[in-house]
C-alpha cells in the first residue's frame, strides 16, 4: 500500500520514484489529479535528466483546453512496483500528476482526519 498526505488546500500527494535511462532513482512527489486521462505528467525540464526516449507528439485534452504534448516512454515505482509507461511532457506543468488511469488497478482508500 501506497502512503500519500495532503497538503494546505487538501490535494493529495504521492512519493514516487522516476528512473532514468541510466538507471538513477529520482524521488518525486506527485499530485494525484483524477481529471487527468494520462499516467503520468511532468514538466519537460525534468526530461534533461531522465533521459527518456521520445515517442510521439498528440494532443491532449487539459482543464485549459486542447493542448500538444511530447510523449515519451518512462519507468516510473509507484508501491515498490516498476511500471514502464507513457508520459506526457509539458512545459505549463508545475507538478508530477499521476493521473486516474492509476485508479484502474488500484485502490484508493482515503482517511481524511
């Protein structure tokens, strides 16, 4: 099991490690964002270090509207498990949001004090 907190405005937060092409463990935290459609998101400055492949350009549909996005092929640890997956880059991310597609093989318990 996953152990994540929240933060001031009650946004809940995971640590998670991103693991470059190299084979570095960086940890993160990331915000999980249930209006996400995608795994994961991050900014595209943290690419430099990751060094992970590029797949592809798409579109991606944001609260902001319509927007393109890099595409590249990351692995990521999220509860001891190493995934390798598609991650959407952006330069308007602030944070690493894991998006609801995680929901799909997990659950979420939620004890808000």
């Amino acid at each position: 099991m996953i152990q994540g907190e929240f933060d001031d405005i009650g946004q809940l937060f995971f640590e998670i490690d991103l693991i470059s092409a190299s084979g570095e463990s960086f940890s993160v935290t990331a915000l999980l964002d249930t209006g996400s459609t995608e795994w994961l998101a991050i900014n595209e400055q943290d690419l430099e270090a990751l060094e992970w492949p590029r797949v592809e350009t798409r579109n991606v549909v944001t609260a902001m509207g319509e927007t393109v996005f890099n595409t590249y092929l990351g692995k990521v640890v999220l509860d001891a498990q190493e995934y390798t997956l598609e991650v959407v880059a952006g330069s308007d991310l602030r944070e690493v949001i894991l998006g609801l597609p995680w929901l799909q093989s997990r659950r979420l318990v939620v004890d808000r004090q």
